[in-house]
C-alpha cells in the first residue's frame, strides 16, 4: 500500500499507540515489554506511514532497521532514526518472552521524545504534501 491516504491511515494508527504509550509511565503497572511493544509499533506505523507518503510500497515486516533502510534509500536523512531499532526485539520476541530481569530499565521519556519527533516528521511530511 502506498500514497497520502494509506499513509494518513497508517500515521493515525501510530498516533493511538502513543496516545497509550503516555499512560503506561508507571513501570509498576505496565511491564517493560508491554511499553516496549507499543513503543516498536508506534515506530512501525509511523515508518511505513512515511513509506507510503513517499508513494512507496513498504514491506510487510516488523523490522524498524529494514523500514529505516528503505527511507534512506530514497533519500531520507534517517540518522536520528536509528536508535528506534534497540526496540525490535518488542515487536515479536517480547510479546511472548520476557525480557531478562537484570536488563536496564526502557527511559520510557526518551522513547516518547524519539516517536514525538519522528511523528512530527511524518505528519509535516503529510501536511506538505496535502
């Protein structure tokens, strides 16, 4: 799927996880895995959102690195995007598994900073083209 209606479909989807991404601050309440997964699935969304804006397909896959990969492709400054990849194990693997007690905890506020930016990007990038 490509062009401005899927990608304004998909940005809308990206939106509501992150609406529910602000509720989950308290770790106590919500695991690191259910914010994590929220946080690879906004990014998900918003990625391919982008994607389609471009009047590309986007592959079907939940993979931030090949997604990221495919913007810089078409000429995309992707470098700040990078770092959203550190959540691809929420997408799949910590939806079933849990995530090793002795790791660090997820900064629950950087990861909103980093999907607030990229979703700003995504929805100037809509507005633009509109």
């Amino acid at each position: 799927m490509s062009g401005p209606e899927d990608a304004a479909a998909l940005l809308a989807m990206a939106e509501k996880d992150f609406r529910a991404l602000g509720g989950m601050s308290d770790a106590e309440v919500f695991a690191e895995e259910v914010f994590g997964f929220h946080v690879q699935q906004t990014a998900e969304k918003a990625l391919k959102a982008w994607i389609a804006a471009l009047g590309q397909e986007y592959p079907l896959t939940h993979n931030l690195a090949t997604l990221i990969t495919v913007l810089q492709g078409h000429g995309v400054e992707v470098e700040a995007l990078w770092d959203l990849v550190e959540y691809n194990p929420f997408g799949v693997q910590f939806r079933y598994q849990a995530l090793d007690e002795e790791e660090p905890p997820l900064d629950r506020e950087v990861a909103l900073g980093q999907l607030s930016q990229l979703l700003g990007r995504v929805a100037r990038l809509l507005e633009d083209a509109a």
